[in-house]
C-alpha cells in the first residue's frame, strides 16, 4: 500500500476539518464574549496549515488501493478526532486530551456519550463545533473525500472501508458512479436537517438549539444543548417531530431517495425496511403499554415517551426527555432489545442492523427445518424475494458473533479498569459499541462518562470507532498478515 495515497487522503480530511470550523466561528462571532473565538481561528490555522503541507507533499500520490483505503479510514477517524480536540483544549473547557478525544470521537461516530457534566455551561462556539461533529460523522466524513477524489476507484474503495456488512448483503444500488451517489445521498440528508430546524423553530426553538439538535436527530448522534437534553424543552410537538426524523435516520438513504424518484411501491416491498417497521411498533407499543399499566402515566404521556425512547435507542441517537431508570422494569428491558437491534443497513445509524437479524432468523428457522422435518431440503435465506448468497449470510453469523464477543470481552475489562458493577459495564460497552450514547446504570441518562478512568474511556472511544466503522474495517488492522499483502 502507498504511504503518500494515505498521506494525501488525511490531508484532505485535515483541510475538511479545518474548513468545517468555519460555522463554529460565525457562531462564536454571534455570542461574543464567551472566549471561545480565538481558540477556534487557532484551531484552524493549525489544522489547515498542518492539512496544507500534507497536501503539497503529497498531492502526486499514486492510486490508494484496497489496503490503503482500509488504513485510511481507521487512521482518518482518529486523526479527525484528535485534531477536533484542538478548541476545546485551548479554551480549557475540557482539559485532558483523553476528555477531549473521547468527546471527539463520541461526536464523530454519531454515539453521543458526554464527559461534560455541564452542558450549557460550554460556550456557544464549542457547542456548535461539538454539535456538527454529529453532522459530518453520520453520513460518515470519508464520504465527502469521494466528493473530492479525482481517481473514481480510489473513492470507491474509501466508501467501502466505511461501509455497513449489512449494504453488502441488501446490495443496494442507486447510480452507477459512487461520486454521483454521494451527492444526491447529501443533498436528501442536508434537506431533511434543514427541513426538521424549520419544525423545530415552528416548535419553539432557538436557531441555535435547532441546529445543533437536528444536526443530531438525522446523524442518529444525540448531542443536545441541554443538560436534560429534549426533555428541557416539554414540548409534545418537539418530542413527535424529532420522533419521526429519527425513525427516517433509522432508514436506508439509498431507499429514501428512491421513494423520491417514484419508485414507492418497490420500496415498500423491501425486507429491511418491513422488519424494521414490525420491530418499530411491536417494541413502541410494548413500551408505552407498560408505562400505562405499571408507570402510572396516562395514554397520550406513555404512548409519547415510550415512543420516543424506544425510538432514541433503536436508532442508536441516544437522545432522553426522562429518566428511563425509573420505568418499570419490562419497559426498561424492552428498552435493552432496542439498543442491541439497530435500524436499518445504510443509515445513518449503528448497532447490529436489523438485516442481521433477518438473515439469522431465516437461516436459524431453515436449519432447524433442515435438521428434524425436512433433511434433504435445500436452506434458502431471501431478502427482497433474492436469494442471499452463502458468502454474506456467513458474513451475518460472523458480525454477530463479533459483537457479542466483543461486548463480552469489553464488559470483563470496564469491571477490571474501573470495578464497575456488572450491569453497568456491560451496559458502557453497548452504549459504545453500538454507538448509543446513554445506558444504564452508572452510564444511565442522568450520568456522564466523566467519572469513568482514562484507561475505560480510551477503551470505549475505540469501541465506537469498531462500532461505527462496522466492525471489520476496525479490526483488520490487526491481522500481521493485511500488513504483508
């Protein structure tokens, strides 16, 4: 693999960086006086400068390659990461570096854990920056370097090593060149944010809130202005509009921009999307019927904030409008089976994804009837009336295998690091893992992630970096042999 392809694929990511600090400072220059405008220009001269003789040094790179692009993606997301820490530090609203990356890399891959015990104590400026992290990190940021790579394979292959098993298996397919997809897939995702800070407003809130609350509702991300994040505000209105823009994260884009190209009916039919939906109302209804019967709340209050919950955690975006570790029991476990689902394969969302589950449900129910009624049959998985082919339902089995063992092997360590109580390390790890933002416990909705050791924060913040870039992409990287080919 090329050191330079590398090299001028992280120039770029630096020069982005640098350019989307931008809007953070427009937003400082808007609430003067809070300290946070020259640590950001600061930020940017470092970032652009270092991103600019990266560039120049290596802009005659040859092609990435597929080993390459790997590299590239893992080593970009912690580069990004790291260089984003840049404002806070130097304003000293967060002190530590381990603080700030873990902060950074929360935003980026859309989990919404905070260290920040106080929220709105942050300046304006800094809470944009943290709230757009969100925005480039749902879409995935290695996207807009296809948007700008002139060698059209070289754009592919960065894709791919950010991509979802799951698209793998669902082969969802739009345009035949990957820039063209890129751009169309932006423009739906910046219109629906646009189009949610107009309700938002419409709702009662500030420009400011709605931008960076809606920055994190079709990221699936989670990061509010508000210590009570959604719930500050107590609006019905707010809480159903962001209910049904989390629910749209939650969906394939590339299925989205087919419903506006006309082709409804198709869609409706797709396999996903109809288990995705049946999961939707049978965790949202099972939810909020517990809060009437058990909680003591009313229909409408119980059908909302069950409603929104479940839907928060589905969608892995982590926002809260209560605090569900006072629910009745059953609602809090369905609660756990949503955060251990995920919506749909191409979102923006994390998490297992609900084709996972569809391909093991089939092939576990077709081996059962393979092995007791019916032993010469031949085992037929099918997604969208196709047949899936053996190489991606064993992809399935492995990614669930993976993350089972990983949230395993991660809540022996977060016990070990910081002696955690069971319940809550394992729930730290999903919250990571799955890129959740809030969990149960001592991470529960009322907590942050700031008691936790630097040690257990540098081990979540790499769990959300394997959660986000789905696994595989973050792993290989280990293998002695990808660094022989």
């Amino acid at each position: 693999m090329s050191r330079a392809a590398i090299g001028l694929v992280l120039a770029k990511l630096l020069l982005l960086t640098a350019g989307a600090m931008v809007l953070p400072i427009l937003c400082a220059l808007a609430y003067p006086g809070e300290g946070d405008l020259l640590p950001l220009i600061e930020s940017v001269a470092l970032i652009g400068g270092t991103g600019g003789v990266l560039f120049a040094a290596f802009r005659r790179a040859p092609e990435l390659g597929p080993g390459g692009a790997v590299v590239s993606a893992v080593a970009g997301w912690l580069l990004v990461s790291a260089a984003s820490t840049l404002p806070f530090l130097l304003h000293g609203a967060i002190p530590t570096f381990t603080d700030a990356f873990f902060e950074m890399m929360s935003g980026y891959t859309t989990t919404g854990a905070t260290i920040l015990p106080d929220v709105e104590a942050v300046p304006h400026g800094l809470l944009f920056w943290r709230s757009e992290t969100h925005l480039l990190g749902g879409m995935g940021f290695l996207t807009l370097i296809v948007l700008v790579q002139p060698r059209a394979l070289d754009g592919l292959r960065l894709f791919r090593a950010e991509s979802s098993p799951g698209q793998v298996i669902t082969r969802e397919r739009l345009l035949p060149r990957t820039r063209d997809v890129m751009v169309r897939l932006w423009a739906l995702y910046l219109g629906l944010v646009g189009l949610h800070v107009v309700l938002l407003r419409v709702g009662g809130m500030s420009l400011f809130d709605a931008l960076c609350h809606s920055f994190g509702t079709l990221s699936t991300s989670g990061y509010s202005t508000k210590n009570a994040s959604l719930g500050h505000y107590g609006s019905a209105f707010i809480e159903w509009t962001t209910i049904v823009f989390m629910v749209l994260g939650g969906v394939s884009f590339v299925l989205l921009l087919q419903v506006l190209m006309g082709r409804g009916r198709e869609v409706l039919q797709n396999t996903e999307l109809r288990w995705y939906g049946a999961i939707l109302a049978v965790l949202c209804a099972g939810t909020s019927l517990s809060l009437w019967a058990r909680g003591g709340l009313g229909v409408g209050d119980a059908a909302r904030e069950g409603t929104f919950q479940v839907v928060s955690l589905l969608t892995t975006t982590g926002f809260t409008t209560v605090d569900y570790e006072g629910w009745p029991q059953a609602s809090q476990m369905l609660l756990v089976v949503a955060s251990m689902v995920g919506a749909c394969a191409g979102s923006t969302t994390s998490g297992i994804k609900v084709v996972h589950f569809v391909v093991l449900w089939q092939y576990t129910t077709a081996t059962v009837k393979k092995m007791f009624f019916q032993p010469l049959a031949v085992i037929s998985v099918r997604l969208n009336g196709e047949r899936v082919a053996p190489e991606a339902i064993h992809l399935a089995v492995a990614y669930f295998a993976v993350n089972v063992a990983l949230i395993l092997v991660g809540g022996c360590l977060m016990t070990a690091l910081d002696d955690l109580d069971i319940g809550s390390a394992m729930s730290a790890v999903v919250a990571a893992l799955m890129n959740i933002g809030p969990g149960f416990g001592e991470v529960g909705p009322s907590h942050t992630f700031a008691p936790l050791s630097g040690s257990a924060k540098w081990l979540l913040s790499w769990l959300m970096l394997v959660g986000r870039l789905e696994m595989f992409t973050a792993l290989v990287v280990f293998y002695p042999s990808f660094w022989r080919r």
